[in-house]
C-alpha cells in the first residue's frame, strides 16, 4: 500500500502529530514500507496453528472462590476526609 505525503499529512493532523514538510516524503515512504510488511504477514497460512496466550505452556494458579466482606472496612476508610455510619460521606451534588 503506498501513501503519499497528502496521506501522510492528514493523518498526522488526525492524530495532532506536528510533522514539518520536509519530512512527509521520507515518512510516506517508511509507512508505506511498514504497511507492505503488514500486508506480507496476512499471506502466512496459519490454519493448522493454534491460538496462544504465551510461547510457553503455563498453567495459571486457581484458588477458591470464597464471598467474603473484605473484613478491612477500617483501613479502606481511614483516609477518608469524612464517613458516616462506616461509609464515605461526600457532598450533595444533586438537588
């Protein structure tokens, strides 16, 4: 896919990237290299590969699904400018 430097232009303005003139040709040029790269990795077959996480088999730790109340209501509220009955207390912002 080629771009030229207009393309390049408006993208940069798209993305409020400052790119002098003088540099649009040469950066039409690498994106337009990068994009053909990207292009390159859409013709590799990769039917018979499996869909992975990490190169390396890793089995992830389980623990036990357990409801508890957090038991720490003491220490969440302790830098609370201002609670209330064990809750954070906050102005009013709606009449």
């Amino acid at each position: 896919m080629a771009l030229d430097p207009a393309a390049v232009k408006r993208i940069a303005r798209l993305a409020r990237i400052a790119v002098p003139e003088e540099d649009l040709a040469p950066l039409a040029n690498e994106l337009s290299r990068l994009l053909d790269w990207v292009e390159q990795l859409g013709e590799v077959d990769t039917a018979n590969v499996a869909p992975m996480t990490s190169v390396v088999a890793v089995t992830l730790p389980m623990r036990e699904d357990v409801v508890t109340d957090g038991g720490i209501q003491d220490k969440i509220l302790a830098n609370a400018p201002e609670r209330v009955g064990g809750f954070f207390a906050v102005p009013k912002v709606v009449e």
